[in-house]
C-alpha cells in the first residue's frame, strides 16, 4: 500500500485500517445506492473484507432498521466472532423524534444484540444535526448517556458522526467526544468540513472520512450521475466532475481512484470509510488504494475545486 495502512485511531486506544467497510449499502438501501443487496451477498462481502487487509467495519443501528448490523453479525458469527485485530463501529439512531437518553441506551443494546458484541469498542452519535440541540445535550439526554455510557466501560471510545459542518461543530465544542466521523464534504469537490476537521485534529480528536465519492458521482463513468450527497448537484459541479474525468485520463488513472486517495493521503484522516455491498468491490477498492499516482494529478484537481459555498447544506 502507498501510505501507512494501520494507523492508532488518535483520541482512543484503537488501531485502524486505512480503508474502512462501509455498512450503509449492506443492509439495502437502494433509494440512496441504486439497488437492492441480497442479504447472502451483503453477508458474503463482509466475510471477503475480514479475509482482507481491511480491518475496520463501519455501520449504525439505523440503517434498513438494523439490518446493516444483522448481516454484519451473521458474517461475524461465520468467522466464529471478531477477529483479532478487526474493529467495529457503529452509531446510536433515534426512532422518529425520540432521541432521548432511553433511546440511546436501548440503540447501544440493539446493536449489541445484532453483532454479537459485548463492548461495542467505538459508538458515535449519529446525525445529532436533525434534532434539537439543547434537547440532546441536556443532562440525561443522549450525549450525556453516551458519556455514561464509555465511563461505565458499557461501551468502548465515543464518536461525534454527521453532516452539516456548523451544528456538528457545536457538539464537537462540547468536548466529549473521542472521534469526529464527517461525510461528504470533505472530497475532491468539497472542503466545507475543512475548519471542523481541523479543529478536531487540534483537539486530538480523531477523523473519519465517509462518502467521499459524494454518494456515487466521484465513483461514476462520466456523465452517468448528477447527484452529489444524495441531492441535485449545481451546473458548476456537474462541470468539475467532468474536467476531473478528463484530468485523470490525462494522468492514466480514473476519477474513483483518485477520489480514494485524496482522503487516503490526507494525515489528517485515520480511516476512509467505503460503503461496499458486492465482494468485487473489496479487491476493487484495494487495488485503488494501493494505485500509484502521479504528484502532478493533484494541483490539476485541485485547480478544478467549485467555488466554495453553501450548496450541500442548503434547505
């Protein structure tokens, strides 16, 4: 691999892959990801990343209703549990509105029931941005749970997981959190999440890096996708897209690769999370991570960035 593959998560005691496995797609999503994931195949891409290098699973209560972590579970249970060295995180979702600290403790149970875990050794507090702020901070309220939660030993490091940069950066000023997950912006056509990831670093706090193909469109042959984030994206990052495309030609490569290892050069960041759903995909990604590129593919990129603005956290 071109870069230092295991690497301590800063803020914790734990060591992480480079490349992290994803969960979102494997519990079939397919109004975000585009199709349907048989659970056999779901299952069977897990057991390929444990045979890999990739020694760290993402995934969250949420997503499909549990059924992320359900099939999580099943493929580590065919390896006869965790194996040694393989970390696995997930987060706490509310259901509707309740984000108390009742639903927290009963998310951290669920998930424990569905992986076959004990101590879930990393648990971040997902997408806290949709819900009221003095609410979820509030003594006794979910962040304060999560708290009691690491202190009690009932859960290992707790993590801060989101997306809109100026609400996450109000709980990340709280100070509690061991890890920041960001998702989305901070790619090759996105750096809003620059100043938290910074501040994070500042903190020693650690970084995780999610969707940094921007849900598909960095991953996409060109022209195939106009969605950045899950929403339309603007004229002018339809148009970076395409001149990105054009650039990694140009340097032999493709706009996936150089996507994945924008993040994976990045010190800043300990893990890039890849959502993966087909067991191709592992190899696929690692063949990426490991791509030598040229030095000079990066200030052409770079020269191609959007304008700066507010358009993925527009309303």
């Amino acid at each position: 691999m071109p870069m230092s593959w295991l690497r301590p998560l800063p803020g914790t005691d734990l060591t992480v892959s480079a490349v992290c496995l994803g969960g979102g797609p494997l519990g079939s999503m397919p109004a975000l990801f585009g199709r349907d994931v048989p659970a056999d195949e779901a299952v069977a891409t897990v057991g390929a990343v444990l045979d890999s290098p990739i020694r760290f699973i993402d995934t969250s209560n949420g997503y499909s209703d549990g059924e992320s972590e359900r099939r999580i579970g099943a493929a580590l249970a065919l390896a006869g549990g965790v194996p040694p060295g393989v970390v696995v995180a997930t987060k706490v979702d509310p259901v509707g509105s309740d984000y108390s600290g009742a639903r927290v403790r009963a998310s951290v149970d669920e998930s424990r029931s569905r992986l076959g875990i004990d101590v879930l050794p990393l648990v971040h507090l997902h997408d806290p941005e949709g819900h009221d702020f003095a609410d979820l901070t509030a003594p006794g309220g979910a962040v304060d749970t999560l708290v009691g939660l690491r202190e009690s030993g009932a859960v290992g490091a707790i993590g801060l997981a989101g997306g809109r940069v100026q609400e996450i950066a109000r709980y990340l000023e709280l100070g509690v959190f061991d890890v920041l997950l960001v998702h989305n912006r901070w790619t090759l056509l996105d750096r809003s999440a620059g100043p938290l990831v910074a501040e994070a670093r500042r903190r020693g706090t650690g970084v995780l890096n999610a969707a940094v193909f921007g849900g598909g469109i960095l991953a996409s042959a060109a022209g195939s996708s106009t969605t950045y984030g899950y929403r339309e994206a603007p004229p002018e990052v339809l148009a970076a897209v395409s001149a990105m495309h054009a650039v990694c030609a140009e340097h032999g490569t493709d706009l996936r690769t150089a996507a994945l290892q924008f993040s994976l050069r990045d010190p800043q960041v300990a893990s890039t999370i890849v959502g993966m759903s087909r067991p191709a995909r592992v190899s696929a990604t690692l063949e990426a991570a490991a791509a030598v590129l040229p030095d000079a593919l990066w200030p052409e990129l770079e020269e191609l960035l959007p304008p700066a603005r507010t358009w993925l956290d527009a309303d």
